[in-house]
C-alpha cells in the first residue's frame, strides 16, 4: 500500500554527478507494490552492480530505513554514488532468470537532482527523497567532472525519521499504546521547514491562491500543524515525540516566525492512541515561547479534558480551515468511528489525513460507546471520496496510501460484503437469532482478542440495517 501507484520506479537507487537513475516501470507490469520495489534489488544488486555494463566504481552512500509499518523484506533501501565518466546507462536484461515474475521495466533514465521535482511526471519515493535533502550542497549540481556524488559518509535513518510524502507534509510512525495488528500512531506534521531544500532541488510547487473570501481567520493561523501526538511519558515512543516537537520549536523560533510562533495541535479524535502525548508536547514547549492550541471537535475535546493540561482547547467542526505556514487546511467532518472524528484535508497537495476513519491494512473498528455509526461511516467515506484533489491517505495507522480513492472503495465495499453476509445468516435461522451465533458465521476465524471489537461493528451493522428496514428487530435476539 504504501509504495504503490506513485511509487513505481525503483528500490535501489544510483546516484552519478547529481542525478537520479530512475527504472521506469513497464506499462504491462502487473501493479504490485513489492515486486515495484524488491525486483530491481533482485536484478542489479550490490554488490553484482559492478559487473553489469556501463556501471563501474560505484560506492555506497546512504542507507533508509522503510517505516515500521512495512514489511520485513522491505527493510531498507541502499543509495549508491557512481563515477559521472560512466555515462553510459545501464543495459536492460532480455530476461529475468532471477526472479519468478517477469522484467517489469522498459527502461533506465538519468535524471539530474534540479529537475526531480520540477518535472510533474517524475515520480520519487519519500525515502529518496530524503537522502537528496541530507547530501551535501554540493551534489545538488550536476557536474561534467569524474567525481562521484559529494556525500562521501554513510547516512542511515531508523524506521521513525521523518518523510515528506507531499510538499510539505511529513509522516511519522510513532510507537504507542495501539490495538494490534499495529504498535504505531502516524504523526502527521504540516509545515514548510523543507521548502529551502525542495527549491534547491528545482521544485516549482506553490501552494493554491485561495479566494479572500475563505482565508483563514486570525485565530486559527498557525506556523506548523501536529496531528495526533501519541505516546505518553511512559512509552517507549515518547523520545520520538520528543525529538517531533523539539524540531518544530526549533523551526518556530526562526526570526521568520517572530509574528507566528502558534503551533497547532490536531486531534482526529479522543482516543487514547492519539491524545496520550499532549503532556508530553505541553512540557517540551512549556516557556518556549510558542502558543500552543489543540484543535479538534467539542465531543472529542470533552472526552479529553484529562490530558489538556494547560494546554488551549479550541473547537473546530467540518468545514472550518486552518491556515499553516501559508497553507490552507480544510476541517472535514468524519463521523463513524466516534462521532467527533475529524479529518484535515490540503487542496494544495491532496493529502487527507484520516485517522481511524481508515487503516493501513485490515479493517477499521467503530467505536459503539463514542458515538461510533456505521451509516455515518459509510457516508464520511463517499464524502471523501468526492474531496478534490484527492492524491494521498494517512491512516491513523499503517502505511499511506497513493490510492485514496481504491482504499475509500475497498472499505465500503467491505461493509457491503459484510452487511450481505450478516443478512444471509440472519435469514437463514428461525427468529430470533443470537448475536453470538452471527458473529460465528460472520467473522469466521476470529482471534478470541478481537472478539469484543468485531461484536462492536456486528451491532452496528445490524443497528443500520434496521434502520434500513432491511431486517427486523425482532429477528434478533438481543437489544439493539
């Protein structure tokens, strides 16, 4: 899910004189995130890099952890500097003896730095992208002389370094106390702290002008955005915080920020995966002079009042917008999940953050004690769906989607598939029929853990088939 449609070019990544070698991917390839990204390290690999043609002194020169969310054999990703004399591209193989799945590559290209993201069509994976920003100057240029890339140490990043998978718009997956199969909480941080580095790289993206009629109050203009901060004190996940909150006071106290040192803090929901930090954003900021205010919807923020400390609750609803750093950040509401969910979308980049509103693989729980609605989330997710541009989705947890619109579907379709089985059982049996007895033949398989949880979203499917008149109350054999 995470490298999927945007990020179909490469896993191993050269580097010569200030250039990227991009594999592009052929237009019969089958679209699989981890053959996109396993096969070229299959087929040209490091060390064997030396003996295919046209490739010859390359050196090692940074390394990047792939986020904690991905899979195991999608640790990392290598980074090599090759000598700018090679100017020949490297040979496609006729054949893939190798691997078990067929070449999924037409071509290899050079593309130097300065043109990586001014060019719409060129296509770059965060990681990348990141060991660009870390090199030196330098290697920004591309250069006619024999010297390999200027970066002349090793760089490695672990699996909680920041990425910027659109302008800015960074994720982080932050250990926390979560519901398995997951132990992270993606922060999601909204600022421009890397615009310098994108326009040393030639990027020509600037957010949308939006009409004056909708800009921002006052009140809620702030220099950066954090989404969703973790991790309590306690948790193993609370450095990584930290180090979030500690770089963005840094990026605030600029003498740029002198008249907006305000960071928000959003909040998609109560939940104690996504509040549990606050105490710990609160005392890195304390007498920093920076306002701090968090942002999130009056039922959440009722819900919450434990970890406010003294930190400013401010109320936002759907349809409010919030200006950072120049960007303008649109409040959608997104009931379903609680009744307060919310979610932020960027018209500029297309990015949408979630929260529990979706995962990044399996399926999202409802909360029936918070107000959680299966009628209301289906809705939430058809009105995401019509949101423009819609480019990228940062669920709460798990990896980001570059597919929004097949992650929305997929998940009613889900429901769909579930409320058809549920009406089968139901039907089947002479009334009333036990929730017990349903959720057997339902959720067949079930983990004895996630029993509570899946009874959950069984009463909130048959509460909305009722509704629907679709079934009848008296066909089952509980309160509803």
């Amino acid at each position: 899910p995470l490298h999927r449609s945007m990020l179909r070019f490469h896993s191993l990544v050269w580097l010569r004189g200030g250039s990227l070698c991009f594999f592009r991917r052929a237009q019969s390839a089958p679209s699989s995130p981890i053959r996109d990204l396993v096969h070229p390290v299959g087929y040209w690999g490091f060390p064997s890099l030396h003996d295919r043609p046209g490739v010859h002194g390359a050196s090692h020169v940074a390394t990047r952890t792939i986020p904690a969310y991905s899979l195991p054999q999608m640790a990392t990703i290598d980074y090599y500097s090759i000598p700018h004399s090679d100017v020949t591209d490297p040979v496609l193989p006729k054949d893939d003896s190798q691997n078990d799945v067929p070449f999924q590559y037409d071509a290899i290209k050079w593309v130097p730095f300065d043109k990586v993201l001014s060019v719409p069509s060129f296509k770059i994976t965060p990681e990348t992208l990141d060991v660009i920003y870390q090199l030196s100057p330098n290697s920004l240029k591309t250069s006619s002389s024999n010297d390999t890339t200027s970066a002349k140490t090793t760089t490695t990043t672990d699996a909680t370094h920041p990425l910027e998978y659109l302008p800015g718009v960074e994720c982080i997956p932050v250990p926390s106390y979560t519901l398995p199969p997951f132990d992270h909480t993606n922060c999601i941080v909204f600022s421009q702290r890397n615009a310098p580095k994108r326009a040393a790289l030639g990027d020509q993206h600037h957010h949308v002008i939006i009409p004056p009629a909708s800009i921002s109050p006052p009140h809620l203009s702030y220099g950066a955005l954090l989404v969703d901060p973790a991790p309590p004190f306690d948790h193993e996940g609370a450095p990584v915080l930290r180090k979030i909150v500690k770089d963005l006071k840094a990026y605030l106290l600029q003498p740029k920020h002198d008249t907006l040192r305000r960071i928000a803090v959003f909040i998609t929901h109560h939940h104690h995966d996504h509040v549990n930090g606050l105490p710990v954003v609160e005392a890195e900021l304390k007498d920093a002079g920076i306002d701090v205010e968090v942002l999130a919807h009056p039922l959440s923020l009722a819900r919450m009042q434990h970890v406010l400390g003294e930190l400013k609750p401010r109320p936002v609803i759907g349809g409010d917008i919030i200006s950072v750093d120049g960007a303008q950040l649109h409040v959608i509401a997104s009931p379903g999940h609680t009744d307060g969910s919310l979610s932020i979308h960027d018209r500029s980049t297309g990015a949408l953050v979630a929260g529990d509103h979706v995962v990044g693989f399996g399926s999202s729980v409802l909360d029936i004690s918070a107000g959680g609605d299966m009628s209301d989330y289906i809705a939430s997710c058809q009105a995401l769906l019509k949101l423009e541009p819609l480019e990228l989705i940062f669920p709460a947890h798990g990896p980001p989607s570059y597919e929004p619109h097949t992650m929305l579907n997929n998940f009613i379709q889900h429901r769909m598939d579930r409320e058809q089985k549920i009406m089968q059982v139901v039907r089947a049996r002479p009334p009333p029929v036990s929730l017990d007895v349903v959720l057997d033949e339902v959720y067949v398989g079930l983990a004895p853990e996630l029993r509570d949880k899946a009874m959950s979203n069984l009463l909130l499917h048959i509460r909305k088939l009722v509704k629907e008149g679709v079934i009848a109350s008296s066909m089952i054999a509980s309160a509803l």
